[in-house]
C-alpha cells in the first residue's frame, strides 16, 4: 500500500489524531474533516481537492483494521531506520572530531564501555517465559505485567506475542492488534503470528461494518452529503481464506444463509432431541444403567445420547454461528515454555468431567479475577445448564437427581468436541 500522501505528514497528523485513537475517534476526525475541507464548501480554495484527497486516503487506509496495522508498521520500520542511520552519522562525526582511537588488541575494556547490565538479554526471556507460564493459566493480569516489564528490558517479538495473546484472551481486539503488529515487525516469518492478526483484523472489520450500518440508518442529511464521499470498498475485502478451514471455500455472499441455515437446523435438532427424550425415553432403567457407575445408574441409554447429541450440536452450531469464538479464543491450551503446570484448558476439562458444575464456576470466578472475557464461555455453560435442567425436570423422578448433578459433566465435553469440530466450518 501506498506509504502516505506526497507530504511528509502521516495519516495520523493528517486526521490530527495519536496513533492510539480508536475507530471511533478516526472516524470522528474524518467526518469534520470532510464537512470542512470538501471542495463543494471550498469553491475558491485551489488546493481543497488536494486537502481533501490527502484526508480521504489517510481515513480509507485508517478505517480498517489490518490496513492500519500494515500502515503502523511500515512507520515503525521507517522510524527505526531512520534512527540507525542518526545513530551511525553521531557515531561517525563523533570519531571524526574527537578522534576517539579504536581500542587495542588485548586491551582490557575500559569500565565505561562495559555492558552494565549483560543479563537483561535473559533476564527478558525469562521473564516472557513465566508469562507464557501465567497465560495458560489463565493468570492474565500476571501475564501482561510480566509481558510488559520484558519488554521494558528488551524488545522481543515473544514478549508483543504474549501480550497480544493476553489482550485477545481479554477481549481487547485493537490493543492485540497492535501488539501482534509489534511482534511481526521483529519477527516478520511468523505466518501463525500473521494468520492470527488477519483473523483478529476480519472479526473486528466485521463489527464495525454492522456498527455502521445502524448509524447510517439514522444519519442527518447534511453528514450523508459528506460520507457520500468515504471510498468504498467490498465487504469481503481483507479476506483471506484460514488454512485447514472447511469454512475457506464458502463464498462470501453465501456465508449469511449457510449461518441462518446452520442456526435453524441445529438449535431445531436440539429441540427435537429433548422433545425425544420428553415423550419417550423419560423413564429411568429398573436394572443397572449403561454406565457401570453407580452415580448414573438411573440413567438409560436413550438420555446419555441425547444429552451427547445436545451437547455435541449445540457445541458446532454456537461456533458456526457467532454466538461464541473460537475454542482457542475462550480456553487456553497452550503451554507455558518451563514448568509442569498444565494450561487452564484441559484442566477445565478435566473438572468438568468430574463436576461441570464446579468446573464453570472456578472458571468463571477466575476469568473475573483475571480481567478475562466472560461473555462468550457463560453462553456455552448457559447452553448446557439449559439441556441440563430440561432433561431432569421431564425425567424419571428416580434419576432426576442424577441427571440434575452429573448430566452437565456428559453434555459440557460433547459440546466442546463440537466446539472443535465447528471452528473448522469458520472462516473468521
């Protein structure tokens, strides 16, 4: 993309904004901008065309959030280079009017030119260590403290990753953005590094794109005269397809169908499955159950698959859908670089395959505590208590009480096998 306007200002000084503005703010800049410098305002100014396209591409490649994160770092590089160069020309001029001679052959260095502090290179890995330790965890705010004080020792792509995870896991999408933008700057051949930001970018396009549109619809005629102006683009501009995604092959233009159609079949086949269960399976085994468990010996075949097929579509149709991200965006699976403390993911699953009901609330209580996003995990605990509750209330009084304690630990794992499954249809 284009590096700016023939000027040497940057898009942000041309909008008059920091680099940390926000969409809205940008935007905002944008529209008074364009109200003020439009040349239909201007009739007698010979330079408003200029002004105004200068304005018009500072917003066009501001407004979107991969666009913006390319444009950052191509001024970071510049910056950077640029300072290389001043610190070369001092280095030189420097030499040549002091004439500071080259140290000698065996010479012992002098304490000046000793390095102060020669652990800080270590001291920073280990410290972007502990925090990957601290993210699969769930320890967020440990994680970015412990983030941010490597990188105040040293600039390292693995600290801005960490960070960016932590931001992404929090839920704070502009904040990962750049962060993931830092660290492709250091670490440029990280293709995981850059589908992870193209897909944060694509998810973030996506709500802003839905933001606008209710705006427009109350939008005042003389603001429509100047967004009028705003370059457009197609919906599906930055996209790029998700290696491994079955999703990656639908068009464009088709994926708002496929979700209503995923939506009706599979909250529809949920139903149909607890209306099953409802009129002909709610009476509880005279012997032992299927399961040789004596906690579940009410239960009868016909309820431990419905509450696995519950589980299991709710599981892919809420993903496919929207209503939560990815499985990877909500639980942590990775882990950290040193230790035997296993990431908070498959200890989640492991609790719950004991109780679900316990497992949801520690995860709950610490995602609070850690400042995490709790919103997409209670729509998928929130699904399971559903089938949960419905399925004992219409069954056997005898296995109520069984269904009511230990149905959400079958129906939780289902659902998140389905969760898996259902992240491969996705195409965020």
């Amino acid at each position: 993309m284009p590096s700016g306007p023939q000027n040497s200002r940057t898009y942000y000084e041309i909008l008059g904004v920091n680099r940390t503005a926000s969409a809205d703010e940008i935007k905002t800049a944008y529209r008074k901008l364009a109200r003020t410098l439009h040349p239909d305002v201007n009739p007698g100014d010979p330079q408003a065309s200029t002004k105004f396209a200068d304005v018009t591409t500072a917003y066009k490649a501001l407004a979107d959030s991969l666009s913006r994160a390319n444009y950052d770092a191509e001024q970071s590089l510049k910056e950077r280079r640029a300072d290389a160069a001043r610190t070369r020309a001092g280095g030189a001029t420097s030499s040549a009017t002091y004439g500071t001679p080259p140290p000698r052959p065996g010479a012992s260095p002098t304490p000046n030119s000793q390095n102060p502090a020669p652990f800080t290179g270590d001291e920073a890995a280990r410290l972007v260590t502990t925090a990957r330790a601290a993210l699969s965890r769930m320890r967020f705010v440990e994680a970015r403290e412990l983030a941010q004080r490597s990188l105040r020792i040293k600039r390292s792509a693995e600290g801005y990753e960490v960070l960016g995870d932590v931001y992404r896991m929090q839920g704070r999408v502009d904040e990962a953005v750049n962060m993931y933008t830092m660290s492709l700057q250091l670490n440029p051949r990280n293709a995981a590094m850059m589908e992870r930001l193209q897909r944060l970018a694509r998810a973030d396009n996506s709500t802003t794109r839905r933001e606008d549109v209710r705006r427009n619809q109350t939008r005042d005629s003389n603001a429509a005269a100047a967004r009028q102006t705003v370059p457009s683009s197609t919906p599906y501009d930055s996209y790029t397809p998700r290696a491994g995604s079955i999703g990656a092959g639908i068009m464009p233009e088709k994926r708002p169908l496929l979700k209503a159609f995923a939506m009706i079949v599979g909250y529809g086949t949920t139903f149909f499955l607890l209306m099953a269960m409802i009129l002909f399976l709610q009476e509880a085994p005279t012997g032992s159950g299927p399961l040789p468990l004596a906690i579940v010996s009410k239960w009868s075949g016909g309820v431990l698959a419905v509450l696995m097929g519950c589980g299991l579509i709710l599981g892919w149709t809420m993903t496919v859908t929207g209503a939560v991200r990815r499985l990877d965006d909500e639980l942590v699976f990775s882990r950290g670089q040193s230790g035997f403390v296993p990431p908070m993911g498959p200890v989640l699953l492991v609790l719950s395959a004991v109780s679900f009901w316990a497992a949801a609330l520690v995860h709950v209580l610490l995602t609070l505590l850690q400042e995490g996003r709790v919103a997409g995990i209670l729509r998928a605990f929130g699904a399971v208590a559903v089938v949960v509750l419905v399925a004992g209330i219409f069954y056997d009084a005898d296995g109520r009480g069984q269904i009511l304690l230990w149905g959400g630990n079958v129906v939780f794992l289902s659902y998140v096998f389905g969760w898996f499954i259902g992240d491969l249809f996705r195409t965020d």
